[in-house]
C-alpha cells in the first residue's frame, strides 16, 4: 500500500481493476455476434452480480446494487477514472 490509506488503496485498486476491464472489453464485444453485442450489457451486469452473489451473499450484495442505483439516480457516471464510492448512500 505503500504511503496510500486503506480507502485510497481500494479507491485505486477499482479504477485500475475497471481500467483493465475496459480495456479488453471492447474487442471481445465487437468479435461477437451481433445477437450478443446487443446483450453484452445486460450479461455483463448478469455475470457480476452473480459473482458478487457467490462471494459476499445476496444481502451484501443487495446493499451495493442499493447504493449504486441510488448513486446513478443522483447523477453519479461510474467511469475507471471516477468509480462511484458504494460504501455510502448518497445523502
């Protein structure tokens, strides 16, 4: 973690995580069918919430699902630069 806090450390392990993510997305959506680039969206969010699900249990993850819509609904564009903070609801 070096001279970063805790909160900073996980602030940026997100935006690196997304990062990466981003990155190796978009040539596999534009590799696939067509019929599957127009769902990738939807079996993204599908894949990580069953994924977080399995880790951490459907009421954990309902409090993140809870926050993030929340956050959005407020305006909030999660970006790699700029994830949104799911330890808090939006006050």
């Amino acid at each position: 973690m070096n001279k970063l806090g805790r909160a900073e450390y996980d602030a940026w392990a997100v935006e690196l995580a997304m990062e990466t993510l981003e990155r190796r997305i978009e040539p596999i959506v534009s590799e696939a069918p067509l019929s599957a680039q127009t769902r990738f969206n939807n079996a993204l969010l599908n894949l990580a919430v069953n994924r977080i699900v399995a880790v951490e249990g459907g009421k954990f993850t309902a409090g993140i699902l809870w926050r993030l819509a929340d956050a959005i609904a407020n305006g909030a564009k999660p970006t790699p630069g700029a994830p949104v903070d799911l330890t808090v609801l939006n006050s």
